[in-house]
C-alpha cells in the first residue's frame, strides 16, 4: 500500500509569470507570488501541463453552470 504523501498548503498571492514553448515540447515554468517572503517557481513537463488545462477547462465548465447568462 502506497504511502500518503503530505500536502503543503500556502496562500497564492499573484502569479508572477507564466512560459510555455511553442512547440510544447519544453517545460513549461510557472512563477507565484506567495504569502510571506518565498515565491514558488514551478516547472511542468509538457505532459504535466497538458493535464493541468484539462483539468482547469474542465472546472471551467462546471464553474460556468452556476453562473448567470447576462
């Protein structure tokens, strides 16, 4: 049985920065200003990014159930 892994919850401020190649063939970095006096560079394989819009449209979709049509 796997280990479960701790989770580290902090508060994002801003995001600082967002690369992404062209091609999707490079990581792509994620820059986030964070609470206190660290910020948080993150590097996402192109397969890691991929499934992370995939998820945000996804909660975009249901997120947009719930709003009103002006």
């Amino acid at each position: 049985m796997a280990s479960k892994k701790q989770a580290v919850r902090v508060a994002v401020l801003d995001v600082r920065q967002i690369t992404v190649s062209g091609d999707g063939l490079v990581e792509a970095e994620i820059g986030l200003e964070l609470e206190g006096s660290t910020n948080l560079d993150l590097r996402l394989a192109p397969v890691v990014l991929a499934k992370l819009e995939a998820m945000l449209a996804k909660a975009s979709v249901e997120q947009a159930k719930h709003q009103p049509v002006h």
